[in-house]
C-alpha cells in the first residue's frame, strides 16, 4: 500500500481557500487492481473488506490529521463502491440496498468518515430515482454511474430552506446551509429549497465545482472529522427548469404523480437506515480494535484477590466483551432484517410511475418502524460499546498514539443528528396505537 502523504492542494470547488489533503494518487495502485467489477453480494462485500483493510492502516493517523478525504474518495471510486447500486446497463453492480447498506458497514468499521461519506452519496445518487420523473431518474443514473462522480448534499432540514426564484427557463438557487456532507469533495452537490416563496420543496443536482458554491470550511467537530459537513454558501446557482426533479417543466408544477405519493416520501427511511449501517460499523470496528488490544497490550490487575496472569482470562473482562459480542450480533440482526425490508420495497415499487403509486401509505410507515427500530438499537449500543471498550483496553489504551479514542467521538456526534428519543416515542405511538409515524424530514 501507498504510504506517502503526497502533496498538498486546493480543493477547486467555488473556492479561494487553500485546503490541505493527500493527493489521490497515493492510492493509485488499486485503480488497476479494482479495475473490474464484483459481480454478487459476496464479492462486493469482499471489496468492501479489502477497502476497509486499506484504510485501516492508518485510520487513526488521518483522524489526527484531519485532512480533506479527496485521496480516500479516489479509493471508493476506484473500488467502484460509488456504484455499487447502479444499473449494470451504465457500469454499476445493481446490487439492491440491502448490500450497499452492508458495504457501508463494512466501509465504517475502518473508518466511520469514510463510512459516513460512501453512505450519504449511496442516498444522493438514488435521490433521482425516488423523487424525479422516469426520464430524469434514467438521465441521473446514466450520468452519475457512468463518470463514478461521487455526490454531495446541501440538504439540511434545520437550516432555512434555500430560495427558489424563477428566472426564464432556469431556476436561481439562494441561500445558506451550516451542513453539508461531502460538498467539497464532490462532483455534484444535490440542492433542495423552497420555490419562489411557494411551499412547495425542488431538488436539483448542480455541477460542484463552480463560483456561486462556496464552502466554508468550518467542520470542527469532535468527531467524523473526514467527513467535510461544514457550511456551505449558495449564491445565485442556476438549474434548468428541466433539472427540477419530479416538476413539469412546462407547466412549473410539481407533477403529483410523481410527487404525491408514499413513494416520493422513502428517501427519509432510506437515509435513517444509512445512518443505523455506519453506527453499527463503527461499533463493530470498535470491538474488534480492543479486543486485539485488550490480547496484546492489557494488563491484568493485580489487586483482585483473585488474580490472573493475563487481562484475558479476567472475569470481568470476558463478561463485558461477552456482553457486547452478544448485544452487537442482535444489532447486525435487526439492522439486516431491517435492510431486506428497503431492498423489498424498492425492488416491488421501482420504475413507472404506476408502478410508484401502488405503494400504501401503511406500507412505508411500516418500513419507517422497521428502520426506527434499527435507528434505537443501534444508538444505544454503538454508544454502549464505544464508550465501554476503554473499560476493558486499561488506561493506557487512552493514548493518542492508540487511537481508540476516534470510535467514540465519531458515533458521539453523529447519534446527535436527530434526537433518538423521538424515536422512541414513535415506536411507542406504533406499539400502543397502531400509529404509523407522519412523514417527516425525520421520518
């Protein structure tokens, strides 16, 4: 593997401002080596190991570094992990989202960023299929599958929606966003504001690298450090009337039969499962990063009474590894379970518009409790474990230089993206009530 940093660049994309990162080129070699494609759920999963045993080298290093993920991006590209859900008719693997969301896992137990970041363009790049007509859902896959762009996201519900204004045959995109994931290293960044004052919600995907997207830079957060979700500021970005996805360009209406339907609403639970997937691999990657060391380097304590020559054959550290081995399978059980539903309802309401339609109301908010369900279990422990292991690795295991550290913080900061409490909530409503939950930027 390469080990050299590379040179340091800017980041293009709208921007003055020097950005450090790693040149792509340092994983060069595996252009070639990944050249062609997996063919089935189990060798796609395999070139998610083998990415995932790449980044794991130096995981711990590139958290304290912090630099710009442009170089870990090229990686995913050339493992054609972006692609793993495209139609193979445009060089995709078609595989459906219960893999992707396996391969995300996979990807996060390395590196939760890196994880984070596959994850959200799976989303993104899907998003045509979801809330764009039959041609704009055929044009995007096209696009997106055959150049390997990875996708970045401007689309944060907390925020003020961005302004939509008419201009002509373009739209004119205005606004302010404190999160993005992934913009500036990406090659086009999905847009979603309010039109023209309306109420009414469009989603367009702009080319990233241009003067009105302006990155500010500014994630500093304690963890998912590589991730690039800082703030990002829109600035008269234009976009054809045509690129409006799920709009009738003539008319300039939402076309409802694209739009008002259960359907259009799966983006939501798709993106709760994402996260659930990159938890849950952080977790796992957790546990196996301290048990490797709690075998090398923990001591056992000496001041017991009952006192043992190795850290391993101590009672209380058997049971806790025990405990999360056995907390964490159930995890794995109910998040795969919960995969197999999405994959379920896209393979059975993919395609026409007819076809769209047929999905109830009842039935995606069943799907919604399948994913809150996975969404709690996998908060809960990923928290759990993260924070337990240094119970069970000794103090020393607290060390920069160990690394230990990046599996929490990162599972920390993103399990506070929507309060896991509401989720709880939901559930119980769904328990006692029979309710399905209201569709929500959240739900």
């Amino acid at each position: 593997m390469a080990t050299t940093n590379g040179t340091n660049g800017s980041t293009a994309h709208g921007n003055a401002k020097d950005v450090e990162y790693r040149h792509p080129s340092v994983y060069s070699e595996y252009e070639q080596k990944w050249s062609k494609l997996p063919q089935d759920e189990v060798a796609w999963l395999q070139r998610a190991q083998d990415v995932a045993d790449v980044l794991a080298v130096d995981a711990a290093v590139r958290d304290q570094e912090n630099k710009s993920p442009r170089a870990e991006i090229a990686l995913l590209k050339h493992a054609g992990l972006l692609k793993i859900l495209g139609p193979k008719k445009y060089g995709g693997g078609e595989q459906p989202w219960g893999v992707g969301y396996k391969a995300i896992r996979k990807v996060a137990e390395a590196d939760g960023s890196i994880g984070m970041l596959l994850g959200y363009h799976l989303l993104w790049s899907t998003t045509a299929n979801v809330v764009g007509n039959e041609e704009q859902a055929e044009r995007y896959q096209k696009l997106i599958v055959e150049n390997n762009y990875f996708i970045g996201g401007a689309v944060n519900p907390r925020d003020n929606d961005l302004k939509i204004t008419p201009e002509g045959d373009k739209l004119v995109f205005n606004g302010f966003k404190h999160f993005n994931t992934g913009g500036v290293i990406s090659d086009l960044t999905v847009l979603e504001g309010d039109f023209n004052g309306t109420g009414d919600h469009i989603f367009a995907f702009v080319p990233t690298d241009q003067p009105g997207i302006q990155f500010g830079h500014d994630w500093k957060n304690i963890g998912l450090r590589l991730t690039e979700s800082g703030s990002v500021k829109i600035n008269d970005v234009t976009v054809p009337w045509t690129d409006a996805l799920g709009w009738d360009a003539e008319q300039k209406k939402p076309d409802p039969k694209v739009l008002q339907n259960s359907f259009a609403a799966l983006l939501l639970p798709t993106i709760q499962l994402v996260f659930s997937n990159f938890y849950l691999g952080i977790a796992l990657g957790a546990q196996q990063f301290a048990s490797k060391y709690t075998v090398k380097g923990t001591r056992a304590w000496p001041f017991g009474g009952d006192n043992k020559e190795r850290a391993t054959d101590e009672f209380y550290i058997l049971e806790r590894y025990g405990n999360f081995h056995a907390h964490l399978r159930a995890a794995v059980a109910l998040t795969d379970s919960a995969g197999e539903q999405v994959s379920n309802i896209y393979a059975a309401y993919s395609g026409s518009l007819e076809t769209r339609a047929k999905l109830t109301a009842r039935e995606r908010g069943e799907l919604a409790e399948w994913v809150a369900s996975a969404k709690v279990v996998t908060t809960d422990t990923g928290l759990r474990v993260t924070a337990g292991v240094f119970e069970v690795t000794g103090s020393k295991a607290t060390s920069l230089r160990v690394g230990l550290d990046r599996f929490w913080r990162d599972i920390r900061t993103h399990t506070l993206h929507d309060p896991v409490a509401y989720k709880n909530r939901e559930l119980g409503r769904f328990e006692l009530l029979d309710e399905i939950p209201e569709v929500t930027w959240y739900t």
